[in-house]
C-alpha cells in the first residue's frame, strides 16, 4: 500500500528531511475506512504502526489516542498542518476521498494526494479551495506515479500557455500493447500483465480506458484549469479492438497504442486504442513506460518521460508531495 510505503520512507529519512529540507514531521493521526480514526496530539510511532498488518489492525491496537468511527468524524474534531490522503475512492463520485481533500482544505490544511477519481472529478474546485485558505494541494502520484509531470507542467511552466497534449499514461495498457506488437495475442499479453502484477484480476479499469480517462481529467484540471466530467471525454479503450485490428496493424507495420489527447480549449478530450504509424512519437514507447508531450506557448513542445507503475512509485510521488507541503508550511509560518 502507498501509505505503508510512505510511512517507512517517512521513518527512514527523518534525519535527511530535517538537516536536508528543515522539516520535522510528526504523524498525530491516523484513519483507515474500516478502522476509524485516531488522533494524539503529541505524535504516533511510526514504528508501532509498521509493526501492525495494516493500518486497521493498528488503529486498533494503538495505546494512546482520541477515536472516532469514520475519518471525516475525526478530521471535523481535530486539527494537522498536512493530510496525506491516499484512499481509493470511485469514478461515481469521488468519495470518501473528496469530502476528505475538501475538508481539510477548507480548514487550511494542506494536502497530498494519490488519489485520482476526487481530483479527476473535482481539481479545478479543489486548487481554488487550497488557494483561497492559503492551504497546498498536491497530487504528483495521480497520472504517473513518481515521474514529476503535474510539478513540471503547472509551478514549472508559470506564466506559460499549455495549448494541446498528447500521451501514454496507464503503464498497464502500454505492457500488454507491447507484448501484442511481439507476436502475442491480447489475451496472452493481458494474462502476462496479470502474471507480472500490472493487472488486476479484473482488469477494466485499466483495458476500457477508465484509469487513463481520470488522468486525462486531472492534468486538463490541474495544467489547463478546465474541469472535466467522464461524459466530456471520447473513450474506447484496449478492450474494445478486435483481434483482426491487432493483426491488421501488425502486417502494415503500425503498432497498437493507447493514447490520451486534450486540447480542452477546442473541446476536445480523448482516450483511443488505436494504431499508430512508425513515425508518431509514441510508436517505440515500450513496456511501462508513459510519455506525456504538451505545446506550450511560447516555447514549443515539452515531454516528459518515466515509468508509470509501482507501488514504490506512487510513494514516492506523496512523498515529494509531503516534502514540498513541509517546506511550504515551514516557509509561510517558520
């Protein structure tokens, strides 16, 4: 889980992040959906919650610490500086994550988060809420894990104009598409991503485009500031090409990608599995790679490129989230 992940990072860098970055971070609570939430003003051990099977368990057997059932109960009773919010919420309605992210901001708390359908359905509200309390709102690890693209498109750009863009962004998709430009057959490649731990045993969030359509709302929310909704976004993913397209694409040359296109401003927003020609950027993107290229006016076209898959990964996205919220804190009240 990206929050065990996060904690362990937490606790093996303390002394780095505070002689490196001059923070000290204390974890004061802790909530999980089924095990409530628990608070102690003067700090959790780290350690102790590690040393649990997870973090219900922990919530559970924590010594010290006020309770409450749910984590917006406990979030409404008590107060933090950051909330690292890294619940699965659904494309439904972005819940119980996006009560969670909106509460906290509204209180100027700030926030960190890999959780994509809240700032899928709802980025464009959640950054004015942050802006007007004075309050961060950061979400690296929601479009391609650790790789910096949200901070290199949004403070890295200030004062340029993203214009249109162009990417692969479920690592996922891009695995099974390049095991069928081998030779293989979707459901060899499919069953290979499974194998590998890259697909779920349901794996449609990812194979009817689902996962790359709440990244794609993201960055038109976060980098463009127009908001989204699933039904504004053209969708036909990896599930639904036919085997004779697969093989037609393969005898002509051209390889089968999924591929997110925006341009929010000539309303147009797009995920489409599709073959592409030997000479589209994208065509040699293998593996679990993801590529993101964005026109950017006046200086042209920027890409960015890393790998898009891990739990290690989406870690290390929140961290570098939670580092630059600390510093941010420290900065604005020393």
């Amino acid at each position: 889980m990206v929050g065990e992940w996060l904690l362990r990072a937490i606790e093996r860098h303390r002394a780095r992040l505070r002689d490196g970055y001059g923070i000290d971070l204390t974890l004061v609570a802790l909530a999980s959906r089924h095990g409530g939430f628990v608070y102690s003003e003067h700090g959790i051990e780290i350690s102790s919650v590690l040393a649990s099977p997870d973090a219900s368990t922990a919530i559970a057997t924590l010594a010290r610490g006020d309770r409450w059932p749910t984590a917006i109960a406990g979030l409404e009773a008590t107060e933090t500086d950051i909330l690292v919010e890294v619940s699965q919420s659904p494309s439904s309605d972005g819940e119980p994550g996006l009560s969670h992210i909106r509460h906290a901001l509204s209180r100027g708390a700030s926030v960190a988060t890999s959780n994509k359908w809240p700032v899928a359905l709802a980025g464009v509200e959640l950054t004015a809420l942050a802006e007007r309390h004075s309050a961060g709102f950061r979400a690296e690890s929601t479009v391609m894990s650790g790789t910096p693209v949200l901070a290199a498109l949004t403070t890295g750009l200030g004062g340029a104009e993203p214009v249109r863009l162009r990417g692969i962004v479920n690592a996922t998709v891009n695995f099974i598409c390049s095991r069928i430009a081998a030779g293989g057959t979707y459901a060899e490649a499919l069953a290979q991503a499974q194998e590998a731990g890259l697909a779920e045993s349901d794996p449609s969030a990812d194979v009817d485009g689902l996962d790359s359509a709440a990244k794609l709302m993201v960055l038109s929310a976060l980098v463009f500031g127009v908001q989204l909704q699933l039904q504004d976004v053209a969708r036909r993913g990896l599930s639904a090409l036919t085997q004779g397209e697969f093989e037609t694409a393969l005898a002509s040359g051209s390889r089968v990608r999924e591929l997110v296109e925006l341009e929010p401003h000539a309303g147009h927003s797009a995920v489409q599995a599709r073959p592409i020609s030997a000479d589209d950027p994208f065509f040699a993107i293998d593996g679990t790679t993801n590529v993101i290229r964005l026109e950017v006016d006046p200086m042209g076209e920027i890409a960015i490129s890393g790998p898009g898959a891990g739990r290690a990964l989406a870690g290390q996205g929140v961290f570098s989230d939670l580092i630059a919220l600390g510093r941010e804190r420290a900065t604005r009240y020393g």
